[in-house]
C-alpha cells in the first residue's frame, strides 16, 4: 500500500494557507504546497481538519 509499481513511496500534495485555515487539492494563491508520502500525508490531512482547518 502506498507504493507505486517500482516500489518508491508514493507522493501525495495539497494546499494549505494557514492564515485562512484552509486546504486544497488544488493550488491556492496563498497557501503553501504540503507533500509527503500517501500514510503521512492523511495523518497531516486528518490533524488539521480537526483543529479547524476546512478542505476547499
């Protein structure tokens, strides 16, 4: 799980704009790009939706 055909890690990516407290999976202006292996990108993902971060 999580690996690709060739075995490397695979890469997920998001938004975040920690002013506005949002994150998209596609760009945002101001926010900053989160990228990280696919079980650490959904901890993050899940982190923050619970400390009130709204998806777009």
């Amino acid at each position: 799980m999580g690996r690709t055909s060739r075995g490397r890690p695979k890469l997920k990516n998001a938004w975040v704009d920690e002013q506005e407290r949002i994150i998209s999976f596609t760009q945002l202006e101001t926010g900053k790009i989160f990228l990280a292996e696919e079980e650490a990108f959904w901890d993050q993902i899940l982190h923050w939706m619970r400390s009130g971060y709204r998806m777009q």
